[in-house]
C-alpha cells in the first residue's frame, strides 16, 4: 500500500457516471488480491474450478465490464521488475505469507474451519499463471492493457500527468506520490458492500491537495519519504500530520534531520527519483478492440466453469456499450 496519506486529502464521493467518456489507467496487483481474498471457500482459499483459482477472473470480467458499460475506457497496468531497494518491502510480506500458509494449514489440520476461513486470504497470491490468464482475458474483452517497466501506479501516474489518462485507480497513496494529478480509489469496488456499508468510488486531486496544504510536490514526496513508503521505512515517530507540520516548518528531509536529529537515508535521491521521475520506458497498451464472445465464453465457460448466467451478464453489457463482435458473425464495424 506504500505510504498512507489519507489523514491529508480531501476525497470527492463520485458515481461511475461522472467518469464517462474518460481513460482510466487501473493498477492490477491490488485490485487482484482484493478479488481472491473476497471470494473464497469455506477453507479461505480462493475460489477454483478443478484446482485452479478463479476468483481474478470473476473479479476482472465483473469489474471491467461494469466499467465499460457506464461509459469508462479503462488501461489495466500491470507491475514490472520491482526495484532492488523495494527487496526488503517483499521480503516481508513473503514472512507473514509463509506464517500465515502454516498457520493455515495447522487449522485445516485440526478442524478449525472458521479459523481457516480467517486465515485463508492472507495466504493468497497472485501467481505469473494468474497474471498470464488476466492478460489473456482482457485480450478476449478487447480491453487495453499494458506491463509498467518498474511499479504500476508509478507508470499510471506518469500517464496521467502528460495526458494519456485523465485519472488513475489505485488504492495505493504513492500514486499521489509519483505525481499523479488525479486519483480515484475505491472504483473497481464502487456499488458493493464491504465491511457493512457500500463502497464509493473517490477523486483526489493532488494540486488541490498540494494547495490545500501550502507543499510542493517535492515536499509531498520527502514527506512520504518520512512516513515510510515501499522503498524505505520510514522515520519512527513521524506520521502523516507530524510529517506535514515539520514539511512546513523546515522545507526539506535535510533539515527535518538537523532538526529533528536523524540520520537521513542513505539511499534517499534515489527514492526521491523514483517518485520525481518514474521510468515509463517505451510501454504502451495494447489496442482497445472488440470482444470476441465464442472466445470469451470457451475461456471462461469451458476452461474455468464460469456459469452461463455470469458470463451473459458480462457480454450483454458490452454488447449494450458496442464492444461485443462475433466470429462467426462479424459486423461492418470488423472491417
């Protein structure tokens, strides 16, 4: 989740609908464990047909197609080669994934179900299989995907401030970060009911917050910096709104140090690069296209067990929003 801003912006509660006619860059890796680490058996793993885990799947298809048909053209990224300083940010979510799989299994092991099903989400992952499969399903829905060089939302970001995409949906805060000037949260879960109540999607605009608080980007990320992000811990003791006054107060990291008597990181103008200046590289995404309906319901009906009824649902949304052809029978729109 890199750095957690929420204390400092002001999200605006937006419909589906006021995204209409918009490009929105999504970043994959956080929507895609929100989708297996919702729907699961009775043990807490995800949901599979014959082995295989399936609940990418239903969440993409659902998600996009919901998307599409309110009027939103959206450019899945998916993450690239994850930096080296981010090393010791994985090496710690693979510890609590290997605790949480042996924990896990001594539930199974000793009937305790209900703990299983606690449990089972934690030992979740998103396999180069599932990747491979995600792409080759937005390929058969004709929608835009593309891989970032280094970090998702680091690549949607640059996107968004030269214009390709008018915002970026993410969950993650470094978004903001890395410059994004608009971000939307919650918008591949906007309309279902989590925790008891009905997610909204949310827009921030980074230079409304920036002005807000009287910062500049560069004190944005040097803030972040302080608070921890996936590149460096971050300073004990200093949280968002501690952060801000000192930003405020002394205008750089250097003189937070001075002042506050830390050892600033050694690493730290390569993690104000990565932020300042993310590679983008010559990625772009793939075509926008069609959906191809006997293809999607062979991947989906005949590979992975997906019921009729779900995969109707999906193709008559995109047949209502003119992205549905048939090979069988193509339309004038095909040649």
């Amino acid at each position: 989740m890199g750095c957690n801003l929420r204390d400092l912006v002001s999200p605006e509660p937006i419909e589906l609908s006021d995204l209409s006619g918009q490009r929105i860059a999504i970043d994959v890796f956080l929507n895609s464990y929100q989708f297996i680490t919702s729907m699961t058996g009775q043990d807490g793993k995800p949901l599979s047909f014959e082995g295989k885990p399936v609940a990418h799947l239903m969440g993409f298809l659902d998600r996009a197609t919901v998307m599409i048909s309110e009027g939103i053209d959206p450019v899945f990224v998916f993450d690239g080669k994850p930096h080296e300083l981010k090393k010791a940010t994985l090496d710690e979510r693979r510890e609590r994934k290997v605790e949480a799989v042996s924990r896990w299994e001594a539930a199974i092991d000793a009937g305790d179900m209900e703990t299983a099903k606690k449990l089972g989400p934690q030992t979740a992952e998103y396999t180069p299989e599932m990747v491979q499969e995600t792409k080759d399903l937005f390929d058969l829905m004709g929608v835009s995907w593309m891989e970032a060089p280094m970090e998702a939302e680091g690549a949607a970001a640059v996107m968004c401030s030269r214009g390709d995409v008018s915002a970026v949906a993410s969950q993650d805060w470094d978004t903001l970060l890395y410059g994004s000037p608009v971000m939307v949260r919650n918008l591949t879960s906007h309309g279902t009911r989590r925790f008891g109540r009905v997610m909204r999607a949310e827009r921030i605009s980074l230079p409304d917050t920036l002005s807000e608080h009287g910062i500049t980007r560069e004190q944005l990320v040097d803030l972040g910096i302080m608070v921890g992000t996936d590149f460096h811990p971050g300073i004990k003791g200093i949280g968002p709104k501690t952060g801000l006054k000192l930003m405020k107060k002394h205008g750089t990291m250097e003189a937070v140090s001075e002042a506050r008597g830390f050892d600033l990181p050694e690493d730290l103008e390569r993690v104000r690069g990565l932020f300042m200046d993310h590679p983008l590289g010559d990625s772009t995404p793939t075509s926008t296209s069609r959906a191809v309906e006997e293809g999607m319901r062979e991947f989906l009906q005949e590979g992975r067990g997906f019921s009729e009824r779900r995969v109707d649902r999906a193709i008559n949304r995109l047949a209502e929003a003119g992205r549905l052809s048939s090979s069988s029978q193509p339309s004038l729109f095909d040649f």
